[in-house]
C-alpha cells in the first residue's frame, strides 16, 4: 500500500480508499466489449454493472447521462449498497495524479462521470442532508483546490464546482433559500476560500460556477456574516470579484457579470464592514461603467436594475463622462 499524502491524511480518509485504486493511476480497468451493453438497460440494471471492474466505465457513462432523466436515480445509487463505496474508489483513485501533469482526459473523464452521480445526489431533496452528513463532498475539494488549468484538471474542478452548486440550489417552494444545514456544512468546510480560489484560476465556465455558489452563500445570514465580520475575509472576496469584473472586458461573460453584481448587492447588506458601506464603496470595480461591460446588460432588464440596485446602495452613480462616482456621505464631510 503506498503511504498516503497530507491531502489524504487532512481528509481522514478510510484507508481501503488508499490503496490500489481501478481507475487511478492512468491505469485502465479491463473492460467487457461494448455488446455488453448493447440491449437496453434500466437503471437498476446499470447500477448493478457499477460492481464489475470490467464494466462500471461504460455503466458510469451512462448513468451519467440518465441523471437528469430520471429523479430516482439518486434514491437507486444512495440506497443500493455498496455503491457509494465504489464511487469513491473511483474518485479517490486518481489523488495520486491530481498535483501531476500525468492525469489524462480518459481518466478525468470517467471521474467527471462519478462526480456527475454526485451531483445528481446532492441535488435530490431525499438524499442531499444524508450525503452532507456522511461528509461525501469533502472528497472533491482536492479537485477544486487544483491550479493546474490544463483541460483533464479543469474538467475535474467544473464537475466537481456543479456537485457543489447542486447543494446551494434552491428548490420550489422556497425558491430564493438555501438549506441552513448546507449553508453550515459548506462555511465549516471552508469552501468560501476554495471558491475563491477557482475565480482566480479557472475558465470563464468555472468562475461562473464558483461565483455562483458565493453568491448563494452571500445571500444567507450566516454567510454574509461570515465574510463580513473579519477584514481579510472581507476584502479578499471583494478584491477577486473586482479582479474578475476587470477581467470581463477581454472575456465577456453575462452570466458571470450578474452574479458578480448579485454578489456585491449581498455584501451591501452586510454588517459591520459593509453596513455603512464605506469598505464596500471603495471596492466597486470602476469598470462596472466601463461600455464593453456595460453593453453586456443592455437588453438584460434584470441584470440593468441590478446595477442601478448596487450603485444606489453604495451611494454612487455614473457620471456623464462614464466615471463611477462615489457620493460623499454627509458623516465624510462633517468630517473633513
């Protein structure tokens, strides 16, 4: 048995998931010939072929693709047993290869594929809590904490984004909530700060993910308490949200530009740093008035009325020249 990484021992994993893993290493696992699944199969079926070395890959594959088909495939992968244990094999198969350049798209592939089964369990409402509670997403964030930016490793830091964004998801009929349990469970593990890295690091794809699931903390008490009670935390989220508004003139993103917004309108309704606004006023990104990034919301109603929501909290408007102008608050200028 080789001897585990600090990665591994951090995340105190049982060492039967340690050893020799199918799948890990760059090394394939024997496969039965693809007329093994040439009749149609249901999903027990397939669920059933996730035990045989010789044909999980092919049955991960397509269980991957049925998951937003059929809602009880989480129910079926939770409850049948013995299966979550092999798609953590699967998964923790391939620590080894994550801070090497020798991790391969065939391998990232089929992980992505076990990581996609996650997702589909942290996003069912009867599986989400007890996934959460067997501390299951752990296992992903050495995919997200990569900074490795070639293809195999940010497809491993997307999937693995997804299968978090799956638990901030809100659900009818509280539909703007997320989970308080998900919410604690999320802050504890520090998944603020591993987000925050990948809008650093990752692809356009990536930064909208992680920024996503920020937002969706920020629109929480306990969140927006958590970032805006201590300065660093503070002001490392605001200086990344800023860095990639700046970013967006050389690669346009809509969806990424209002969930920065959305997640600035949050942080003005902050205590402590953000509630006078004067921490947060000096980090608005003046390239918000910038027009290539202006002219990303020109036929977006929603995302317009949020710009003008966010300049209206913090007390600034645009000048006729296009300059972001912060008003001075009558306390400044008693002041000066």
């Amino acid at each position: 048995m080789s001897p585990t990484t600090p990665m591994e021992r951090d995340l105190r994993l049982p060492e039967s998931l340690l050893g020799d893993q199918p799948g890990g290493g760059g090394r394939a696992s024997p496969t039965l010939p693809e007329s093994e699944f040439a009749e149609p199969m249901n999903v027990e079926q397939l669920i059933q072929k996730l035990h045989d070395r010789r044909t999980r890959e092919q049955a991960l594959h397509n269980l991957s693709q049925l998951k937003d088909q059929l809602p009880e495939v989480a129910l079926l992968l939770w409850h049948t047993c013995g299966i979550m244990f092999v798609l953590l094999k699967e998964i923790t198969g391939v620590y080894n290869l994550i801070s090497t350049p020798n991790l391969s798209q065939e391998v990232s592939n089929r992980v992505c594929d076990t990581i996609t089964l996650f997702q589909c369990i942290a996003s069912h409402l009867d599986t989400r809590k007890p996934f959460i509670r067997a501390y299951l997403p752990l296992y992903l964030y050495p995919f997200i904490s990569t900074e490795s930016r070639d293809k195999p490793h940010e497809y491993l830091r997307l999937s693995s984004l997804g299968a978090i964004g799956a638990l901030v998801k809100s659900h009818p009929p509280n539909r703007d909530e997320v989970d308080p349990e998900i919410i604690h469970f999320l802050l504890e593990s520090q998944i603020l700060c591993l987000c925050i890295r990948c809008m650093e690091v990752g692809t356009v794809l990536s930064r909208t993910v992680a920024t996503f699931i920020v937002e969706r903390i920020l629109s929480t008490d306990a969140g927006l308490n958590y970032c805006c009670n201590f300065g660093d935390r503070f002001y490392v989220t605001t200086s990344v949200l800023r860095r990639m508004t700046d970013k967006l003139v050389e690669e346009p993103s809509r969806r990424l530009l209002k969930l920065i917004i959305k997640c600035f309108i949050e942080l003005s309704k902050g205590p402590s740093l953000c509630r006078d606004n004067e921490g947060l006023r000096c980090c608005i990104p003046r390239s918000l008035t910038y027009p290539e990034i202006v002219n990303l919301l020109s036929d977006d109603g929603d995302g317009m009325r949020g710009l003008q929501q966010l300049l209206k909290n913090v007390q600034a408007h645009v000048s006729s020249t296009g300059d972001l102008v912060l008003v001075t608050s009558y306390k400044a200028e008693l002041n000066s």
